[in-house]
C-alpha cells in the first residue's frame, strides 16, 4: 500500500482508533506554513479568503490542470502572516492548515489508484501521551467528530474546486501574469507562475456556458477572486512595514 502525502506533510499513516494524537495547541499552525507564500483553497473558501488575501490559481503542468491558491508572500518561503508558529490574529487561517495533521489521502494498492480516500495523520504526531479519538469501544469522541467533519466537507468541497477549475480551463477564461511590486529606492519584486480569469473573455462564451458558470457557483467565485487581486497591494504594505518609501505594485500579463 502507497499513499502519498500531500503538500506540507511528512510522513503520513491511515489513523486507528486505538491510537492517540498529540493535537497542536490552539492557534498554533504546522511548519510547513511558515515557509510558503501561497496556500490551496477550496470553493467554499472564496468568499472568506477574498477579504484577507489575493486568490489566484495555480499550475505544476503548464495549464493542462489548475489549482486554487491564496497568496500569502511575495518571494519563495515568505509567508507574511505566519508569526512564531502562529498565524496572526483576526485573519482567515484556511483550512488546509487547520485540518493538520490529519488529511485525507488516496491510497495507491497493487498499482492501482482506490477511488475511496482514507483519513490519514501525520505520523510524527501520534503519541502515547496524546488524546484519544476514539473511546474503548471504538466509538468517536466528540473531539474527532468535529474533526471528521471538517475533513469530510473539506474533501468534498476540494472536489468542487477541481471541477471549478477543470471548467476555467475548459473555457480558456485563466491568463498567466506576473507582479511586480517595486519600493522607491528598493530591489523590485517579482512574483510570477500565476494565472488569472480574463474578465474580457467571459464576454465571448456562449449562453450555455454561462448558465452553467451560474449553475455551479462559479460566476460569484470568479468575482471574488477578480476583487481579491486588490490585495497584492496590502500585502506590499504587510512587507514593507516600518519601510517610509512609498510603494508602486503593477500587475502584467506574462
């Protein structure tokens, strides 16, 4: 059996009920956050996201898939709101953070890719001192049915965004561009690999497609995340703090 981790996690193992797990304290984030400068987001997450951090869509394939990111740095290993181990107060920590160390992974057999995810934990983090999920008789605790629930509707929901994405593509609606934030007197910034929606080509889909852009809740995320990109800006200012230059950000198509 194969399963590999996703992005930010170590080693992972499928959870047994017998086990104990040692949780993170409270508003304590994993490692692997403080050293990235973009973090997946889910459908449900757009709305939410779009206040706080510019949404922009990602690709390790050269466009043939998508993914949805927040942009939380403006350099590789930057991330602007992660302080000692914690993410800052009264912002949105997205949920591929707060699900830690758990996930739910593809489990790889014979080969073969299984079509049922298993529900996975950091290996690191099991421990015998840990708090139990489950009870003597195998029942959940009312702790992992919070958690399971949020793995549950998270994997769903990162369902939605694959096909929200796999649409995007279909319809030749995302552009790839480039930011580039220059402080006066400073080293300019480049943040590149991005691709956004070209608001301009929704004006040439067809009324099929449209309807289907409504009917699966992409239209307001395409929004939300158009509105989002304002935020390059407040994360220029994030970075810049204590900096009294003024700042100049530009965004071009690459």
């Amino acid at each position: 059996m194969q399963i590999t981790p996703p992005f930010g996690y170590r080693e992972i193992v499928p959870l047994q009920k017998t086990q104990a797990v040692k949780l993170p304290p409270a508003g304590v984030v994993p490692e692997f956050c403080a050293s990235t400068n973009a973090m997946p987001i889910s459908f449900s997450e757009f709305r939410v996201v779009a206040h706080d951090y510019p949404i922009v869509f990602a690709s390790g394939d050269n466009g043939a898939t998508f993914a949805a990111v927040a942009v939380v740095g403006l350099a590789n290993g930057e991330n602007l709101f992660v302080r000692n181990g914690s993410w800052l107060p009264d912002l949105y920590v997205p949920a591929y953070a707060r699900r830690y160390p758990f996930c739910m992974a593809r489990v790889t057999l014979d080969q073969k890719e299984q079509a049922n995810r298993l529900i996975c934990v950091e290996k690191s983090y099991l421990a015998a001192d840990g708090e139990k999920m489950f009870d003597d008789q195998g029942e959940p605790l009312a702790r992992w049915q919070n958690i399971e629930q949020l793995l549950r509707e998270y994997e769903a929901d990162l369902e939605r965004t694959r096909e929200m994405c796999a649409i995007l593509g279909d319809y030749a609606l995302l552009e790839p561009f480039t930011l580039q934030a220059t402080e006066t007197g400073g080293t300019p910034v480049n943040l590149s690999g991005m691709y956004r929606v070209k608001e301009e080509k929704l004006e040439h889909l067809n009324a099929a497609q449209h309807k289907n852009l409504f009917k699966k809740g992409v239209t307001g995320r395409i929004y939300a995340h158009l509105l989002s990109l304002d935020n390059f800006g407040r994360l220029l200012v994030r970075r810049s703090a204590g900096n009294p230059q003024p700042a100049k950000t530009a965004a071009k198509q690459a």
